[in-house]
C-alpha cells in the first residue's frame, strides 16, 4: 500500500519584533550546537544549521554582556545507547563530532550540560541549577528546532519556565517541522517568538 500525500497548512503564529527580559532571571540555552549537526561532515548533518552560527553568535555575546546565565547542551553518547538504533552513530563522547562548534564555544565558568536525550532535563541537573540562580525565563537557540529544541521548551513550560524561542537561531529538517514546532511553542506553551536581534535584555535597577 502507498503512503498518501497530504499537504497540511501550518496554523498563524505571532513573532514578536521585540522582546525585552530582565537580564537577572534569564537564562540563554544553545542547545547542541555540535559539529555532528552543524558541519556538513558530520554525523548528522542539518542543512541549514550553519546559517544559525552568526546570529547565534551575536545573540550569545550579548547575553554575556549583560551577564545572563549561559548554558550549553552537549548531545552525549556512547557503545550500546539505544539512540544509535534511531539515528544511528552520533555525538559520540570524546568524537570530533561530539564537540561544540569552535565559533560558539563556551567561555570559562559557562554550563555545559551532557544530555543523553532531546530533552535537556532529563537526567541532568538543568532544572536544578536554574532554580539556584533564580532564573525564571529561559532563551532557546540551537538545533534540531522540533527535537532537541522543542522538547526542552515543552519541560521548561511543564516547569513553569517561561520559554522564548529565537526563531532565526534554529534549524530542521524539514521547513514544515521548524514552523509546526513554533506554532506548538506559541499555542501550548505561551512562548514567545522572535529573531536573535529582536531579544534584548535589560540590566535591573537597584
């Protein structure tokens, strides 16, 4: 039997030109930002991946100038974890693949956070660490938009965390799973959307 053809169209959503945070609160996320994902030589390679790096940058710096908590995600694994069986050979600890992009690597002190799934809290101390530094909103960049990106935005808003999404500092496979993610990020978790320049963050006054 032959798989039917369906062309579904993707509900509106709204992307905010701005949005202004308080720079004591918020935490900046780049998840998996790998050379697996990003480099065309890697293991799992996302097309439009690379595109993101410059605006990740950019964002990334700011947010360390302001002084809001940086936290990295590492996509690990290694013999025998069953993720190989979905997507075979990635992100091996210790590979060249396995490390983060040298444009976007972590500065001394900054969080880099080992994840054996999509999901950033699972199995690790993500969800600990912001709640030690008071952090109540949470900034996403990174790849895969509808993987790894999504499923950690849908356990922040199960958290309570209030989750924004750098529509221009993601990726996909596919254009309708980076749009349909952001719709359910809008829809489900009360996100906000907007691209890397238009997120700002503002020092708080004492």
């Amino acid at each position: 039997m032959k798989g039917m053809e369906q062309t579904v169209a993707v509900p509106p959503y709204t992307v905010q030109e701005r949005v202004e945070l308080p720079a004591q609160g918020t935490a900046l996320i780049v998840v998996d930002m790998q050379n697996d994902f990003v480099r065309p030589e890697g293991k799992l390679f996302v097309p439009d991946a690379p595109a993101t790096v410059e605006p990740i940058g950019r964002l990334l710096e700011r947010a360390r100038q302001a002084g809001v908590r940086v936290v990295f995600t590492q996509d690990t694994h290694a013999e025998g974890d069953p993720e190989w069986k979905l997507w075979g050979e990635h992100a091996r600890r210790g590979s060249w693949g396995w490390q983060i992009v040298e444009e976007l690597a972590p500065k001394a002190g900054e969080t880099v956070i080992e994840k054996p799934r999509y999901d950033a809290f699972y199995a690790t101390p993500l969800d600990h660490l912001l709640r030690v530094w008071g952090v109540g909103t949470v900034v996403l960049c990174g790849t895969v938009a509808n993987i790894c990106v999504h499923y950690t935005a849908a356990s922040a808003a199960l958290r309570w965390y209030r989750v924004v999404v750098a529509v221009d500092c993601i990726s996909a496979l596919e254009p309708f799973d980076l749009h349909s993610s952001l719709r359910q990020t809008a829809f489900l978790f009360a996100g906000l959307l907007s691209k890397g320049d238009g997120i700002r963050f503002r020092a708080e006054r004492r």
